[in-house]
C-alpha cells in the first residue's frame, strides 16, 4: 500500500485534471474518494499516524505499478519535505505542475472571492499581501497568490533532501497546448504504459457564485435530504449558491456586517480584471529575476510566460 509517488502542486496549476486522468489509468492508483489526502501539510492528520494514513488513502490498492496521491499545497508548505522524507524514505518521486504564477495567482483569487474569502480587488489583495502574511503568518496557504508561485525556492526547499532526478515537472501551458506528449512524459517518469487518444477533461473550473438580496418578505421551499422545508425570509436576507461549502447558504434575516461583505462581493464579480500590461507588471515585479534559474532547473522553456 505505500505511496511511491506525491503530486506536490502548485495549486490552480492543473492538478485536478492530472488527477482525474491518473483515475482512467489502470496501473495508477490514487486515493478513491477524494483527491487531496492533506496528510503532510495538516498536523492534526499527521499526529494520527501513517498506519491510519494507508487504511484511509491506500485501503484499496490492488497491485498498481503507481501509487500516489495529489495534494496541491505539499509543494509550498516547508514542512512537508521533512515530514515525507521520514514517513515514505528517500525514493518518493515527485510530479511538480507550474503555472504562469500570476496567472496562477489571478485564478487563486478568483477561487476564493467565489468562495467569499475575498472583499477586495485583485490588485489590492496582491500590494496587501505581504502586510498580510508577516501578521498572520499562517494564511499563506489561502491569501499566499505571491508566495505559492515562488516556484524556485520551493523546489530547491525540496531538493535539499531529494534528488532532482526524482522530480518531474509539468508546465500547464504545455500541458493545454500538447496534452499527449506531455501525458506521455509523466507515465514514463512513472514507469506505466501510455494512454492513446487522451484528451484533456475540462475540470476544476471557475466556480460562479450566484448571491440573491431578498427585497419583500417571503417564504421559500429548500429540498434536501429528500425533505421539503419552509424557510420564511425578512427583507434583507441572502440566499448563497456554490460558496466554499457547496451547498445553498439561507441567512433568513438581515445581518449588517454581512450586508456590507456580500455587497462587496457582488460587486467585485462585476469588475475588470487586470489588463495584460497589469499582469506582465505584477510578473517583472514579483517573479522575473527567478525565470532564468527555474527555466534551467526544469529544463523547461518558460518563454511564453514573459511574452
């Protein structure tokens, strides 16, 4: 049952798609009922132990030339790599997917503001960030859009105790623009036999949340569980669809500091985002003196990034 490969992130860079087709290979095996295991990066999880780690994720593992799991936030969380090295030993192989990290950041924005984390524009939360963080230094891994797409230091945290030879990196951009043969790159890294005529699953994508201000008082029907239920609403109430829970939010009667967020927010899944020349600045400022380094350290040519 031991993993012998982790998929370390970064997070919006296309993990959920390698995910779902890691689950039609039949010599790949990934935890069954959900993706993220969460089991390096969470202290509450770690402290339960690796035993229960295996029964929970790997219970089910039936002979499969990989076995692994996809946790996005392993690859900037700095206590992971210790903690991987002493549970799984020194010949873990690791798949790192990169993305164009204010692309990436933008996305992880989006994410959260759907997911009502957000009350602010991109371009503020991205100039208030570092005020943030050297706060409460612990947000990083929701309100960290800079510091997750720091790739060069993450990767060398890593390769202080790993050698390189077992990592593997995707870079989303070509993964979009050449699917196949970067698919391929990744079950040879695996040792597992290629996948013909695969074609990417649209996965992941953009949530919408949809807020309703409720104007009159009325009575709505919510169904769940197989059960009808009466709700009766005041003037002023909010109805939330596809928040972080996924489930509909009724807030039946009116609440201030609640009127004033939500109102916040409707109004930021109006707005425009940055301009091109916004975001290639956010790149120059924050991320251009890494590309040469990581563009050799991966062998890979990020080019498009900048351009």
């Amino acid at each position: 049952m031991k993993p012998n490969f982790l998929g370390l992130g970064a997070q919006k860079s296309g993990t959920t798609t390698l995910d779902t087709i890691f689950r039609s290979h039949p010599q790949i095996f990934v935890p069954v009922y959900r993706k993220e295991a969460h089991f390096f990066d969470d202290m509450a999880k770690y402290q339960h132990g690796y035993t229960q780690y295996l029964l929970e994720f790997f219970g089910e593992v039936t002979g499969e030339i990989a076995v692994g799991e996809i946790s996005p936030s392993y690859l900037c969380d700095p206590d992971c790599r210790d903690r991987i090295f002493d549970t799984l030993g020194s010949e873990t192989k690791f798949i790192v997917q990169l993305r164009h990290p204010v692309s990436r950041a933008l996305s992880h924005y989006k994410m959260n503001l759907n997911w009502l984390r957000e009350s602010s524009t991109f371009l503020d939360t991205i100039q208030d960030e570092g005020a943030l963080l050297s706060r409460m230094p612990w947000l990083y891994k929701r309100y960290g859009y800079l510091h997750r797409g720091r790739y060069l230091d993450q990767i060398k945290h890593y390769l202080e105790r790993f050698e390189l030879e077992q990592f593997h990196f995707i870079v989303f951009e070509e993964m979009v623009a050449k699917p196949a043969v970067v698919l391929k790159g990744c079950f040879d890294f695996l040792g597992v036999s290629n996948l013909e005529g695969l074609t990417l699953p649209v996965s992941n994508t953009e949530t919408k949340l949809k807020l309703h201000k409720i104007d009159d008082r009325t009575t709505i029907q919510i169904h769940e569980g197989g059960r009808t239920r009466s709700i009766e609403l005041n003037e002023g109430a909010w109805i939330i669809e596809t928040d972080a829970s996924g489930k509909l939010r009724v807030f039946p009667r009116p609440d201030a500091v609640l009127d004033r967020h939500l109102q916040k927010v409707m109004a930021l899944l109006g707005q425009e985002y940055p301009s091109k020349d916004e975001l290639a600045d956010l790149y120059d400022r924050f991320f251009k003196e890494q590309e040469g380094e990581l563009s050799e350290l991966l062998g890979a040519d990020l080019s498009e990034w900048w351009s």
